[in-house]
C-alpha cells in the first residue's frame, strides 16, 4: 500500500484542499484490484479508442475581463491594466499576456457569456450540479460518466486526476469503481519499478496476494478471486502504459523544456495518447482579491505556454479532433477592481477556452456587457458546455444512470449544446 497526495491550496473561504489517494486501499478497505473487480460488475463495456477530454480547472476563479474578454473601452476601475492584442482571427481580441494563443486562434475558440455560482468548489464545472445541489443529488462527474460509459482499454484506466481528488472528481452514485486513478504529488515516484525487489520476489508478492484474496472469497462471496483484474493491477502500478505515460523522461529533451514548470500539461497529453479518455489538471491560484494583476502577470505567460504547446502536441500528432480541451474555473472576478488592486468573486459571468474534440474553431462565442457585467448576447450555462463536451465523445448528454435509490438520473439537466461549437 502506498499513499499518492495531492496538492495543498487555500481559497479565500478559509479551506484548504489536500486530497490523498491510497493505491491499495481506495476507502473502505478497497484495493486496486477491487476496483478494477468492480468496474466489471458495472458491466462498464471495453472499447477501442474513442475520443478524449483533457479539463483544465483554473481553481480559484480566473477573472474573465483579463484573459479573453477584456473591455477596452470601460472605464479605468473596470477595464484594468492589461490590454487586448489581435489575434490571427480578424475580430477576435484576447488579453496581451496571451501572445501564443492569439498566434494560433484559428485553432481555440472561447465562450464569454456563460453564468456560474459562487461557491469555491470545482463541482458545477466537473459535474453539472453546484456543491450545494450535490449535498443530496450526488451527481457523478464527467470523467466519471466517461468511466462507466467507456471502461478500460488495454489496462488503461479512463479517468486519470493530475491534481488529486475534490468534490468534481468523485464519481458519486455511479460508484467508487469509477474515481478517477490520481498520480499526483511524490506518489508518481512509486509507480516506478522497486530496483531493490528482485522479480522473484515480486512473483512472491504476487502469490502472497492470492493467498489473502483466497480468505476474503471465504469471507465474502461477493468479492471475485485472484483473475485477470488483480494482474490488470499489477501491470497498471509497475508495468503498465500507464508508469510509462507518466514517465516523462522518455520525452525528447527540447520538448519537455517547452513544458518547463507546467509538466501536467505535458503529462495529460502523455496519458491521452496511452488511451486515457479523460484527464483533468490544474494550474496556478486564481483567488485575486487583491493584488488581481500582480498575479496574472506571473500566470497568464505560464499558461499561455501551456494551453499553446499542448494544442500545437494534439495538431502535431494529428489528435486535434480526437481530443477536446477546455480551461476554466468556478466563476469569474468582478467587473469593478475592489480597493486592494483586486477582484472579487463573480458568478453572473464567466469564460472558459475550447480546443479540438472536431468542434469549429477560431472564434469567440457570446459577450459580456460592456463593463463585464453580465451576458450581453449568447447566455450559456456550465450544463451546457458539458453538455456540448459530452456530445463531442459520443456521449448522449441525454443518457440517464439509475442512482442510489434505483432512479433514473440524466447526466445534466441541460442539454442544449452550445451552437458555435457544434
């Protein structure tokens, strides 16, 4: 058993997120091997490659009147320090500290108009149903959904999480077979190979495990023997696709410089192209009550690198309509700059980016008023990007999963796509 940990961060609310994954005891005493056990219990069908989302959650909330939505022409206390650059899609204007993307917009597209809640918690964005609603609906999230409707492809897993375990990621009443595989943090550093175990006895180690999984048959009838799950498990941790995947030395040298301080961009790519159908990650604080362009300084250039070199790896490797990425967080920032050079919480409009996934690129959907405000055309909702995301792998958003109490449960309650996209 070993302990894989995510990262630690605190939003203004006063709490901080460290989340923990243990492989080999995935709560309740359930091993990896358990799991995967469950998975096809669920009946959860083995396919051939499909289509693929990587979701990048910017935690904090990102203020939208900085990045991709800037207001020139407001007033000095809502328009900021930052101005818009053109970019190589005539019309469209993003912030300045995005030079890479505006270089290639026929490539992204951003929707600027859609309304969010104000709750620091990445559960509207992951699931459709806000931390609120989720006290009771309990709805999966939707590298979750992609699990059950997808299941595993040559021992990969289908959902894998770059920043831990949260609200979004859990699986809720599709079933704890269905997590997310969280690698994040030191723990990456036990999926490599014991160079101290000699292959006999990890063969000895094996053994030893159907020994113990021999009493708990005894035990209970319900839990399955020692089968080609547990070696599905054992490949996964020590062999697999997966340890190679996340292995980013076998990158060439002058690629894994471009992705210098933002390795998870890298490592999702590396992940998608093993077979993962879904791959979520994080990057920087976006919390910025004060101090809101100080920040954004350090970060946008950091993510602007991100975002460019992954979309350029997908075009590259020719998986640009195989792949759908979309970047955003839980609401954006007031229009209006607060006392301390900074923006508060925002929930009437946000913006998230899009790439790939087949989807019409090399525009910007909707608007928000002429201070920032509120959605001035366009209005979408985070069901509906979902929604729009769910159907670009193939996914009804219509589909429905009984829950807890045998009811049927659609995977959103909007499922209105977002036009443009489609």
């Amino acid at each position: 058993m070993f302990t894989i940990w995510g990262s630690k961060q605190g939003f203004c609310d006063g709490v901080t997120r460290r989340n923990f994954l243990q492989i080999g005891a995935f709560g309740a005493s359930l091993t990896l091997a358990d799991m995967l056990r469950l998975r096809a219990s669920a009946n959860a069908p083995t396919t051939s490659r499909a289509k693929s989302a990587i979701m990048v959650y910017l935690g904090g909330g990102p203020s939208h009147m900085d990045m991709w939505d800037l207001k020139p022409d407001a007033p000095a206390e809502f328009r900021g320090e930052f101005r818009p650059i053109a970019t190589n899609v005539t019309g469209v204007q993003i912030c300045e500290h995005f030079p890479q993307q505006a270089r290639m917009w026929d490539k992204l597209a951003c929707i600027r108009s859609i309304v969010s809640v104000d709750e620091h918690s990445d559960s509207l964005v992951m699931t459709g149903k806000s931390q609120r609603e989720n006290m009771t609906a309990n709805h999966p999230s939707f590298g979750s959904v992609v699990s059950r409707v997808r299941g595993y492809y040559n021992n990969i897993p289908p959902f894998v999480s770059l920043r831990g375990m949260s609200r979004g990621t859990e699986p809720g009443f599709l079933g704890i077979q269905h997590r997310p595989f969280s690698p994040s943090g030191p723990g990456v550093q036990n999926l490599q190979p014991l160079t101290n175990v000699s292959a006999e006895r990890q063969g000895d180690r094996r053994a030893m495990l159907e020994g113990f999984d021999n009493v708990r048959r005894d035990l209970d009838n319900n839990i399955a023997g020692l089968d080609s799950f547990t070696a599905r498990a054992f490949d996964m941790i020590s062999t697999g696709a997966v340890r190679t995947a996340l292995d980013l030395g076998r990158e060439p040298q002058a690629n894994r410089q471009k992705y210098q301080g933002i390795d998870n961009f890298l490592t999702a790519r590396r992940l998608i192209e093993a077979g993962v159908g879904c791959v979520t990650l994080s990057y920087g604080g976006w919390d910025t009550h004060g101090q809101n362009f100080q920040t954004l300084r350090r970060q946008l250039p950091i993510l602007d690198r991100g975002i460019a070199n992954l979309v350029q790896d997908l075009h590259e490797r020719g998986l640009q309509n195989d792949v759908v990425l979309v970047v955003w967080g839980e609401f954006g920032r007031t229009p209006r700059v607060n006392n301390n050079a900074g923006r508060d919480h925002w929930a009437p409009v946000m913006g998230a980016l899009v790439a790939g996934g087949g989807l019409c690129m090399g525009q910007a959907i909707g608007a928000s008023s002429s201070r920032g405000e509120r959605p001035h055309d366009r209005r979408y909702t985070v069901p509906q990007v979902l929604a729009t995301l769910y159907r670009t792998l193939g996914i009804d958003p219509a589909q429905t999963f009984l829950n807890g109490t045998g009811r049927p449960i659609h995977i959103v309650d909007e499922r209105e796509p977002v036009r443009e996209l489609i």
